[in-house]
C-alpha cells in the first residue's frame, strides 16, 4: 500500500524510544529528526511536517509523559493522536438527501480515475446504502469516455444516461436529473469531464453543471501518485468549485501516501473514500483513526471485521463452524473457504490489519498466487478424496501432483498443514476464551495458518532460509 514505506520509517523511529524506561529531551530529538525525514520523504507538505512535528515535539516533552511509567507509549499515542488530527480526526460519509435524489458530481483532472470510481461508487452506495444509482456520462472530451462508463454500467448492472459528444454536458445534467426522477432512481453519479491541467475552460463548463444540477456532493478524484501536485490540484479545485470531499485514488499503488497526510490540513476537504485496486468493489470510506493505527503497524481490526462480513456469508460460516467442530471439515469446504478469503484482497494486506503482525510481515513476501496452487491441486483431488480426506495415500499424492502440475513435496505439505489445521481448529472449537488465549500466546504466531501459505524471504534477505517454513 501507499504507506508501506512511510510506515515503516515512523514504526523505526518510535522504536528508539518505546524501548526505554525513560526518555530525555535529547531522546525526543532524535526520535522527531526520524519522523521529520519520514514525512518529507513520503511527499507530506513541508508546512504541515513543521507543524505535525512542533505538536508532537510540545506535547512529548511534557511533565506527564516524562514522568510516566512507559513514556514510549504514551509518545506513540501522541503521534497517532496528531495522525488522525491530521487526515481529519473523524470518518465523512456521503451527505445524502433525506428526500428525492441525492446529487454527486465527480470533478477532478483526466487520468485521476473519475470514470472507474463512479462506478465504484455506485456499486458501494448500492450495496451499503440501498441506493437506485443513475450514472451520468458527461465527459464528452476524453475518447471513449462514454463507452467506458457504459461498460462499467453492464458490469454492475446499473443504469447510464448519455446523450453522445455532440450535447453540451449541461444540456447532459439536465436531461438526465429529468430521467431520474421518472425512473425513481435517488441517487445521481455525473462524471464530468477532466484536462491534463486546471484551465479556465473546464472550470466555467464545471460551474455550469453544478448550477444546474444543484449537487449536494461535489467529490474531488485524486490520484495519490502525483504526490504534492495532488494537494495543489485539491486547492485548486476548492476554491473555485467548493468541493465538499474528495476520493483518493491508486492507494494501492507504489505511492509515497503523503498527498492523504496533507489534503484535508492543506485545503480543509476531508478525505471520504479511498480506491485501492481496479476492481470495482475495491474502494473503502477513509477512516482517519484507522489510518493512523495501520501507519503505526497497530493492526485495523474494524475495517477487516467488515471485509470479513462482507466476503464471507453468514450461514456458511456458522456451517463452517460446526464442521469444525465436529472434524468433518473436508476439502470442498476448504476450497470454499480458500474463495471467501480470495475476495478479501491482498492476503499481505489483510494480515496487516491485525494487530501486531505489521512487523513480522517486513521481511517477507506472501505470493498470493498460491492460493491458485492449492485450490489446483483440490481441483485434481477425486470427489471422494474431497469428501474424505483419509484416503490420502502415497499414490494418490502422486497423482494428484502430476494432475497439478506441482511438486510431490508441496502436495505432501498442504495435506499436512491441512490436516494440523482441522486438529487445531476442533481443539479451540471445544475451548473456552481463556484456554484458547493461552493456546493462541503458546502458538505465537507460527503453525495454525493457511495450508501452502509459506512466505517467502524478500530478495537478497536471508537467502537460502525460509524454505519449507510454515505458514502464519
């Protein structure tokens, strides 16, 4: 993810003083020239760095947190404090009408990803918010901008009015707001035209469609890889059209994050959603808090609760459960399982949301294309191999390999880890919550996790080691 680097900074430079019984000015110092060089290097205004770090600097070297106990701890709250304070303290949702239809005009440069996050928006409010989307084509400039918002829409199954590119995109608005209202549809998505850069044309055409259309959204799309260019463009955009959030895009990207850290102080628009991949349902409301607690590397257990309940079906978990329990857990089953956990994104990212794995995932890499190998080798598994995982023999392990296309050694390896799995997962099945805590401490971290989920070492790290090493 965008933060990635910056996070591992901040991380580096708070451990020089978590570890300390106690700290002195001197201490402070050196940890706040790490967080300075941190934020400058991920693209953070220089501005909001000075101030960020005077706060931060003020309120560490006060008598409380230097007299305190764990002084450390009380410097990371801060500095997680003054994170959240600085992307916005609270999470912004969308401010929908309490009666018709709700407006939101999609604004921002050509490339930033209007098109696809209109989509993506519309996909989210329906799914959330039990909303009857209309999107609007009215980028008549860009080549193909039509056609793409059209085959969004047969993507998602939702509606897209468009009039072709001989109509003025005012003319567009007002027709479809019409159409909207005879289709009882009471949410609007208008994706306006873009430039390569900020010209006096596109923001009269802008102020146009938005006298007409009367938004009561106006969100700005902002492509998180321009870095700085990113906050100027937001100001820009503010200040001529009073934009009332913005959607940050390509997070996911090799990005330095610091146009997140920097938009709301800089303009005062709140971040309201990010885009984190191409798909489209891969978009989330930007909490700042939570944020700030993944920067830190102290996990994001509320954002993956609602991952998880939004991939993982209710009654098959409780199915799932029983199974467990009851050590009639097969391999259908896990290749269910292996799918749910496919739709919750990148695994590495996931794990990163758990509290405390964010550093013991540093040193390697977890190559989610295993997961097409195990549910490969399941695939070459008989119906009755799936249905009784006993019947695993030497022959039948080499068949099924051969049937892969993998080696014996990682058939061996996941029949193993699969069947450690079932034993374990019976066992805490059977647990009450202080034995299972135990259990979980005494595990630390190694054994219990996805069968064939290895990790393996980065490049140029520990070369040679980490082969056949068990999952987390």
């Amino acid at each position: 993810m965008a933060f990635d680097s910056l996070s591992d900074r901040l991380q580096g430079a708070l451990k020089k003083v978590t570890g300390k019984g106690k700290l002195n000015e001197k201490d402070i110092e050196n940890m706040m020239r790490e967080v300075r060089l941190s934020l400058l290097e991920a693209d953070v205004n220089y501005k909001v760095v000075k101030q960020f770090t005077n706060e931060v600097k003020e309120k560490a070297l006060g008598e409380k947190v230097l007299k305190s106990l764990s002084p450390g701890q009380q410097v990371v709250k801060i500095v997680h404090e003054e994170l959240k304070q600085l992307m916005g303290e609270d999470a912004h949702g969308v401010a929908f009408k309490g009666h018709g239809t709700t407006v939101i005009m999609l604004v921002g440069l050509q490339g930033a990803g209007k098109t696809t996050h209109a989509g993506k928006l519309a996909n989210y409010m329906r799914k959330k918010h039990n909303k009857k989307p209309l999107m609007v084509a009215a980028d008549i400039y860009r080549p193909a901008a039509i056609d793409q918002l059209e085959t969004v829409g047969k993507q998602l199954n939702v509606p897209v009015f468009s009039m072709g590119t001989d109509v003025s995109p005012v003319e567009i608005a007002k027709k479809a707001l019409q159409q909207a209202t005879e289709n009882k549809n009471d949410l609007v998505i208008i994706d306006t035209a873009g430039r390569l850069h900020i010209d006096e044309a596109l923001m009269d055409e802008l102020q146009q469609v938005k006298e007409i259309a009367k938004p009561d959204e106006i969100l700005l799309t902002v492509d998180a890889m321009t870095g700085q260019d990113a906050v100027t463009v937001a100001d820009s955009f503010h200040k001529q059209l009073n934009v009332t959030g913005a959607i940050l895009t390509k997070l996911d990207g090799d990005t330095r994050g610091g146009a997140a850290l920097s938009i709301r102080k800089v303009t005062g628009v709140p971040i309201k959603f990010m885009g984190l991949g191409e798909q489209l349902d891969k978009i989330e409301v930007f909490h700042p808090e939570r944020m700030a607690s993944r920067i830190l590397g102290m996990g994001d257990v509320l954002t993956l609760i609602e991952k998880a309940q939004d991939a993982i079906d209710e009654e098959e978990a409780m199915d799932m459960a029983k199974k467990f329990k009851e050590a009639t857990f097969d391999y259908n089953d896990f290749k269910k399982q292996i799918k749910q956990i496919k739709r919750l994104g990148n695994l590495k990212g996931i794990m990163k949301m758990i509290p405390g794995m964010g550093k013991q995932l540093n040193n390697v890499d977890i190559d989610d294309k295993q997961f097409n190998y195990i549910e490969a080798i399941i695939n070459s598994m008989t119906k009755e191999e799936r249905r009784n995982p006993n019947l695993m023999s030497s022959s039948r392990r080499r068949r099924i390999a051969e049937g892969a296309g993998r080696n014996i050694s990682e058939v061996n390896r996941i029949i193993k880890q699969f069947e450690e799995m079932r034993k374990m997962m019976k066992k805490m099945m059977n647990m009450d919550e202080r034995q299972m805590s135990r259990m979980m401490n005494n595990q630390g971290g190694a054994g219990g996790g996805l069968p064939g989920m290895a990790p393996k070492p980065k490049k140029g790290k520990g070369k040679g080691k980490g082969r056949g090493r068990r999952p987390f």
